[in-house]
C-alpha cells in the first residue's frame, strides 16, 4: 500500500507543538487546496513520487534519535484513507506523537483514526456558505454535503478535545484579500492567477481579525512569512 507524496522533511522544530518531526508532506489532492497552508507543491502531480507505508514507517523509525512526532500536511490526507489508516496504526505502535493536518471534509474518517492522532489542524476557508466554500475548494459535487460535513468534523474535534485535553486542536484560516478577510466570516466561523494577484494581507488586519476570533477561543496565533508566528493577547 502507497502513499502519494511531495516531500518529506526531517527535523522541523515548528510543524509539532514543543516537539522535533517529521513532516510528510503529501501529493495528489483533487480539491483547490493551493491558498492553504501548504501551499501548491502539495498537489502538483509532476513533484509527486509514491511510497510504502512499510518504507514510510522505516524511514521515520530511522529518525526517532532525532524526532519524536510525524505530522501529515499537503493535500488532504484523509483521500488516501486506507494507506493513512495504515501508517498511523504503525506510528501509535512506535510511540510516535501524530498530527494530521485536514480539511474536515471527512468527518467519518477523520473520527475514525483520531484515536491514532495526537494533535490535528483543520483548515477553515471561509464563511459556513456552502456555495462559497465549494467555490473555494474546487468541489466537484454537492455544496450542502460538503458544508455538512465540515461542520460535523469541527463538532467531531470539539468532542473528542474534551474528553481528551492533553490532544492539540487548532483551526487555522488562510486569509486573502477581498475574499475572507473580514470580521463577518471570522464570525460565522485557487491558486487561480486572480486570487495570486490580490497580494498578501497586511499583519495589521490580521491583528484585527484575530482580535475578533477571540471572543470565540482562547488562543489566536497569526503566522506571517517574514515574522513567523505570533500569538495575539
């Protein structure tokens, strides 16, 4: 059994909270997931290269003198169900901490191996409008399943963090100018040339987004690509 995948990185220091890991960035999404976190590497099928779960789970085991966690980002993760299922199983028995980094659009698999997961990110795109968010992404079938599902994962994640408050939950939004950068979509909370071309948000909205989104959690961190990460007070 295979995994597709871009790249894998040894040794990150930021992609696992206070943890040393691996990351294993995979390939061959069929969703417009290029304006996430990963970026569009993830799903370009020319970098794209397959392998084992037998030779994943080697390789990492091979690192543990180096790395304590495994994260799995890129595309998402839960299309390639039986190969993730697979190595996650392999990673728990070998006392590896896990992150999956998802986009919740599979909730019933998602529940189905967080006992197998230490820590997740799930990728917030915009406003709970099933149309936009199917815009967004690329989705091929209907609006309403997806919205349905996207909100069954965040139920999904909230459960499971209370029964469990030792597992890292975080919902990130990739924030673009003219498309969610406003404080309604913080509230109800493509890699098209178009959307490349509307630049960056500036650190202040970001600021002032995230003063919004704290009415509603605890913790609000902003990343930007020349100063890193910032939690906002």
């Amino acid at each position: 059994m295979d995994l597709k995948y871009a790249c894998i990185i040894n040794g990150v220091e930021n992609a696992y909270p206070g943890k040393a890991a691996c990351v294993v960035v995979l390939g061959g999404s069929g969703l417009r997931t290029e304006f996430g976190y990963s970026g569009p590497v993830a799903i370009a099928p020319e970098v794209c290269s397959e392998i084992s779960v037998e030779s994943l789970a080697a390789h990492l085991n091979s690192q543990k003198a180096n790395i304590e966690a495994a994260v799995f980002t890129g595309s998402e993760p839960l299309q390639q169900y039986d190969a993730m299922a697979a190595i996650l199983r392999k990673l728990k028995e070998s006392g590896y901490l896990v992150k999956l980094e998802t986009t919740g659009f599979y909730a019933d698999k998602l529940e189905s191996l967080l006992s197998y997961v230490d820590a997740v990110a799930m990728d917030l795109k915009t406003e709970f409008n099933a149309d936009k968010y199917a815009a967004l992404t690329g989705f091929r079938g209907e609006p309403a399943t997806l919205m349905q599902d996207t909100l069954r994962s965040l139920g999904i994640l909230r459960a499971h963090k209370e029964k469990n408050p030792s597992f890292h939950l975080e919902f990130r939004t990739t924030i673009i100018p003219k498309i969610n950068d406003s404080e309604r979509v913080v509230d109800s909370k493509m890699a098209d040339e178009e959307l490349r071309q509307l630049g960056s948000t500036t650190k202040i909205r970001l600021i002032e987004l995230a003063l919004a989104a704290k009415k509603y959690v605890r913790e609000v961190v902003i990343r930007t690509k020349d100063e890193g990460e910032q939690v906002v007070e």
